[in-house]
C-alpha cells in the first residue's frame, strides 16, 4: 500500500494525474490499508478451543451422516456412495486441519 501511494505521488509530481484523481486514488489506497489491516487483526487473532472441539464434533456428525444420506436419496449406488464420502471426508479433514 506504502508502494501505491509513493506511485500515485509521483504521478502527481509528474501531473499525470489531477487533484481530485489523486485525492480519490489517496482515500481508495486508504480504505485498502484499513482491509489489509483488519484481516491482519483476524489473522492474527487465536481460535478459541471451544470453537474448534465444536467445529470438530459437528465435522464427524456430517461425515458419518453423509453416507446414509447418500444412499438412502437413491442417486447413487453403494460405489458412488464410498467415494462420494471418502472424497468429501478427505476434503473436510484437511480443511479441519487448517
């Protein structure tokens, strides 16, 4: 954001841009530091254990559900259903794990 604002100055010294261009590219390069800033603070910020024993237990729920729900709507035969739930497990485990 630092790099952004050096450019927009220097298009400005240079009077490639206008006043009111360079204001608007000043308060969009502004409102870009307070984004960056804020998903920096969330980044930042711990998971609760709570949230994650949580997340964890209604991950299992879905996952053991997932193969019932599966067969029993009668789209998939007993094949599709085992990879439909493996595959989707494998997903969900390893966005569990980020």
């Amino acid at each position: 954001v630092t790099r952004l604002r050096q450019i927009c100055s220097d298009l400005q010294n240079r009077d490639m841009l206008t006043t009111s261009e360079a204001s608007r590219l000043e308060k969009t390069a502004h409102q870009l530091n307070e984004c960056v800033t804020l998903t920096e603070r969330i980044q930042a910020s711990p998971i609760p254990p709570l949230y994650t024993a949580h997340t964890g237990r209604l991950l299992m729920f879905y996952l053991f559900f997932l193969p019932l729900a599966l067969r029993g709507s009668g789209l998939l035969n007993t094949l599709g259903t085992i990879i439909t739930s493996t595959a989707c497990g494998y997903a969900m485990f390893g966005l569990d794990e980020i």
